[in-house]
C-alpha cells in the first residue's frame, strides 16, 4: 500500500501502521508535485482510497479516473456525487470496519475491479472537450432559464 501525500494526521497513520507491524507493506511515499509521477502512481495502482469528508469534489478522483484507477470513497460525501457504487468506484461507510470489508471484497474480484477502473476512465474522467461542453450546455440552460422568467416578468418602470 502508499500513502502519496501528507498532512497534520500523518504522524499517527505512520505509527499506526508501525504498531500493526505493517511496515514493509505499507509505503509513505510524501508529497508529490510532479504531475508525471503523480501519474507513475495512478497507472500501478489498483484502487485510491480517499476518505476525506471534508474535500469537495477534489480533482485527484478524475485524476485517478484518468488511469482506470477506481476510487474507494465515503457513502453521502460530496465525492461520492461523482461515484456510481460498483460501477465507476466504490462508496463505503465512514467507519474502519466497513472500509476494511470494503476493500477485502473489492480484491477478491479482480476482473470486476478493471471493469470498474475502465468504467471510471469513461465517465469519471473529464477531458478538457468534456468539460467545455458541459460548461456550454450550462450556460444555455442557464440563460433559457432568464430569458423565461424575463418574458414572465416583464421589467417595471420604476421611473
């Protein structure tokens, strides 16, 4: 397992996973800025688990999209908008027990966990067009919404 990144809590995870006897499995990779290593560690990995509750919709979830790295996410955050349960990633509940069983079950089917990262690649993921896109198609909506209330409303003259 890595740990890519860092954080106020980082000291404890270490000896957690110290006290655990997890040592040479468990890897503390640190912060990373480089965005082709960043990459480096998406495209070997099988599974991100971000558990933060508090990130909205962080863009390091599309990131690992980008790889066919499904993403293990807290049930009812805002992250898990972007996730379809054992479809595009995986929602679990904020609770160690459950992540833990989670986790078990994801590798135990491993075909399944490719489908699900190539299914992230495809609708997790959002190119640049894609985003565009969708920013135009909003901004339609959004305009066909004023231009209703407008002929609804017709503007007073306060004069």
């Amino acid at each position: 397992m890595l740990f890519v990144g860092d954080g106020g809590d980082l000291p404890e995870i270490k000896e957690a996973v110290k006290k655990k006897g997890l040592d040479g499995v468990v890897h503390f990779v640190g912060r990373v800025d480089d965005r082709d290593e960043l990459v480096s560690y998406f495209t070997r990995s099988d599974l991100f688990i971000f558990l933060s509750t508090y990130d909205n919709a962080p863009l390091v979830i599309r990131e690992a999209a980008a790889c066919a790295c499904p993403a293990l996410v807290v049930e009812g955050s805002s992250t898990a908008e972007m996730i379809d349960d054992g479809v595009t990633g995986y929602c679990v509940r904020e609770h160690a027990e459950s992540v833990a069983d989670a986790v078990e079950k994801i590798f135990t089917n491993e075909s399944k966990l490719i489908d699900v990262g190539v299914a992230a690649s495809e609708q997790v993921y959002l190119t640049w067009d894609n985003a565009v896109e969708r920013s135009i198609d909003r901004y339609k909506e959004v305009k066909q919404l004023y231009d209703d209330r407008r002929a609804r409303k017709p503007l007073r003259n306060y004069l």
